[in-house]
C-alpha cells in the first residue's frame, strides 16, 4: 500500500515554497548589524539567502496548480521535518562563508541554535564577527517558537493549511478561535516579552548588543551566548535574576501569558505547569543547598536552566563536571521533563508526565474499584480523552529508546559512561547544559546522531518517523 503518492510530494513542495522563502528571509536579517558594525560580508549572508528564495519563488510559481489540494497533517509533519533541515543547512552554509567552519560543524551549530539547544562548536565566541552572533541569537529566537510558526504567521494566509502546519510542529493549544489569530497573538506576546528583556538587561549594565542578543537567546529558551562563559561573563547578580525570569517566562504557556491580564494574575497562579515549575525550582534548589558546597546563585540558576531547558549557565562545564553525582542525576531529572506544554521549551514536558502519572493512578483505582467501574482522568477538573495517558506513555517510551541509542553511541566511542547520560539527555531535550563531552573534537558520527537527537526532541519525534517513513517509501520504489 502506497502512503505517499505524486500529488502529496507535489503538495509538500508547493507549501515547502513559503517556508524556504522565509528562510531565505531569515538569512539577510543579519546584514543590518554587518554594515553597523562595517564588517562587510554580505556575501555569506546574501548567497544562501538568495538561494532559499530563489528555490522557494520557484516551489511556489510552479507548483501553484495544487494550492487548491488540502493539506493534510501527513504533508504538514514532512513539510515541518524537512523544513527544519532546510534551515539547519541554510544557516550552516552562513557559517561555513563566514568563518570557515568545517560542514558538519557549521551544520551542527544551526541545528543547535535553531532547535534551541545551545550547544556551540565554536572555540572562541568572542572574536567572531557581530553579525554571526547575532546570526546565531537571531536563529534561537525564531526556533524558540518555531521555524514553521515564525513563517505562516507572516507569509500564509488563514485556512485550513496554516491550520494543519501550526499542529505539525507540536503546537496544540489556541489562544484565539482561528490558527492565524492565534499565531499573531503569540508573536505579539514573544515579541513584548522580548523589548522587556532587553531593556532590562541594558538597565543592569550590560552592552546594548549584549542585551540583545541574549535576550533573544533566553527568552527563547535557547542558552547559547556571546561570551565564551556565557551568563557567567558578567559577575553580576542582577542579570543573572533577570534572566532566571526569563528562562522560567518562556517555559510558560503562552496560552497562560495570554490570560494573564484579563485574570489579573489569576491564570499564572491557577496554571497546574507553572505551580509544578516554581514549586520543584524551590524545592530542588533547597535540596540541592543543602547536599552540596554549591554556590547559592550557581545552583538556583542551573536548576531553572535544566527544568527551563534552556542550558544558559554561570558556571563552566568544568565546574559542573566536579559537582557532585548527585545532583547531576537531579539535573537530568529536570531535563527530561521540562516546562510548559505550549511554550519555547524542550524535553518530555510536564503535561505528558501528569497524564502518564495520572493514567497509572487511574488503573490502580480501577483495579481495587468495584467491577466494570471506569475511573476517567481530569486534568485541572476536565476530562482528558480516554486514551491521553496511553498516547503520552509512548511517546515516553519513544523518547527513552532514542536516548538508550545515543547514549550507547557516545560509550561506543569512548566517552564516560555517566558524562556521555547527561550530555545525550540535554541533546534530545534541547537543552544545552554539558560536562565538557560535546565539543568540536567528537567523532564525526557523534555529531551527525547529536544533530537527530536535537531535531527529533524539537519536532517531538513522530513528524520525523513520519518524514523517514515517507523517504524509505520513495527509495523503495
């Protein structure tokens, strides 16, 4: 049975189009801190710029006879997967005109960036040119929402496509009545929440490109930095509690950020996410204080990094190496689950744990219930659908057996068996947090399977099975 015919092909190129022309986009952007700062590279910018809307312009001219066909969720799944590809191999071309970067580095390092892993194979970040830091910041912010939202928003018109695109990429909650409103309303959001960071960053003393960059980098939960020691470059208490509240803003559902004026707070307090989010920051953090010699700020920030899965830090890779085992088993605990369903974060995400715990309460109660008695589950007093907590545990489950893969992987070439846990359970999670394994030095196999894990975290791995599948089908024939 054929899955995959010509016209769904045709289909997902047509709609492909818009997505690699706002790549393309995406790429020139930075040219305007290029000519601030006279570092006169436009060709690295411009070329693969140029060749994303030269390609998209002709995706969509020539392929315009099918704008007619539905797009179904199948084509909005490959269209998400191969678009994030795309643009994986599009910022990586930026890198490789721009500094030189070996391929799969540079390839490497906007996957990261765009996936919001912050993992960087970069040496030294402080003498690269302004334009490619902020290339990077740029890539961070708008994988924070994602690729696929950032470009329907502003180049799809409403309908049943951008519909099925804004579910392709793992987003599920509304904040409006149709996906358009919802799309601008979120941007609207992301964007205030952005001037506010960067504003108060440059009120506390750091550098106006500073501020901006990374902001763009923590809101959106991304991590990576300008600075070689990333937040911890500025020594400086202020900035460190600034971005601790960004972190934790932007692993909230934006639905909640939404509701939050007209509630008058209330939806912030009453959210089950957010509660559970403060509520382990506290009490790990506590926990944490008193098992170690960690410094207070140190231990606070990291935790709301790894929870946030943001990878921001303020300590060395070195120095969390030396921690203790302890609380780097704490820490990868908080870097499967995550934040908010609905926000810029990685990893399981805490709606599917509640839902999977929920589920095993529920057949427990079955079972010491009368017989025949059906105990449903409710969620924040509404009932979830009857097969919530099944679906949540495979996907669980799928996303332990892709960590056993690469965590395996890393011991095959050597690496320490425990470091090589925690650095492949931040890939995956597209957090950023690492003892010291993930440099540019990994063997070239590594970095190709870390690049998969950051992707398949970020799309929430059934888009990308469904990409494969689609791929192995046209092989096949």
């Amino acid at each position: 049975m054929r899955y995959i015919t010509k016209t769904d092909l045709l289909v997902i190129g047509l709609n492909s189009g818009y997505l690699l022309i706002g790549i393309g986009i995406m790429c020139l952007i930075p040219l305007i801190f290029d000519l601030i700062y006279f570092e006169f590279d436009l060709i690295s910018f411009i070329l693969p710029g140029a060749i994303s809307i030269c390609l998209g312009f002709f995706l969509t001219k020539y392929l315009d006879e099918y704008s007619n066909k539905n797009v179904r969720l199948k084509h909005g799944m490959i269209i998400s997967s191969l678009g994030w590809v795309w643009a994986a191999l599009i910022g990586g071309l930026v890198f490789m005109l721009a500094t030189n970067m070996p391929p799969i580095d540079a390839i490497f390092e906007s996957m990261s960036a765009l996936t919001g892993t912050g993992v960087t194979m970069y040496t030294n970040l402080e003498i690269l040119p302004h334009s490619i830091l902020f290339f990077r910041a740029f890539e961070q912010w708008i994988g924070g929402l994602g690729v696929v939202v950032m470009v329907i928003s502003v180049l799809a018109k409403p309908g049943t496509a951008t519909s099925t695109l804004y579910h392709s990429e793992a987003h599920d909650e509304r904040i409006k009545p149709s996906t358009k409103a919802t799309l601008e309303k979120t941007i609207e959001i992301y964007i205030i929440y952005t001037v506010v960071g960067i504003v108060l960053y440059a009120i506390a003393g750091m550098p106006l490109f500073d501020s901006l960059c990374n902001t763009f980098c923590i809101i959106s939960t991304g991590g990576m930095n300008v600075k070689n020691a990333n937040m911890g470059y500025y020594h400086n208490d202020l900035i460190y509690f600034i971005s601790i509240v960004l972190m934790i803003l932007g692993a909230t559902s934006f639905l909640v950020h939404y509701k939050v004026i007209k509630t008058k707070g209330k939806s912030l307090l009453e959210d089950l996410q957010f509660k559970i989010i403060i509520c382990v920051i506290a009490i790990v953090t506590l926990m944490l204080y008193y098992v170690s010699n960690i410094v207070p700020m140190e231990l606070l920030f990291t935790v709301v990094s790894a929870i946030t899965t943001t990878g921001a830090s303020i300590s060395s890779s070195l120095t969390m190496a030396s921690w203790p085992s302890f609380v780097i088993i704490c820490l990868i605990c908080l870097m499967l689950s995550g934040g908010s369903n609905g926000s810029t974060v990685g990893a399981i995400k805490l709606i599917r744990l509640i839902t999977f715990f929920k589920g095993i309460y529920r057949n427990i109660r079955e079972i010491l219930s009368p017989s025949g008695r059906v105990v449903p589950i409710k969620l924040q007093g509404r009932p979830l659908p009857e097969n919530a907590s099944e679906q949540s545990g495979n996907y669980i489950t799928l996303y332990l057996m892709f960590i056993m893969f690469t965590w395996a992987l890393f011991c095959f070439f050597g690496h320490d068996p425990f470091d090589s846990l925690f650095a492949t359970v931040s890939l995956q999670g597209n957090n950023g947090l690492d003892l010291g394994i993930i440099t540019n030095q990994i063997h070239p196999v590594l970095k190709i399977v870390s690049m998969l894990n950051m992707w398949i975290g970020r799309l929430e791995i059934y888009p990308v099975l469904i990409t494969l599948r689609t791929v192995f089908e046209i092989f096949k024939r």
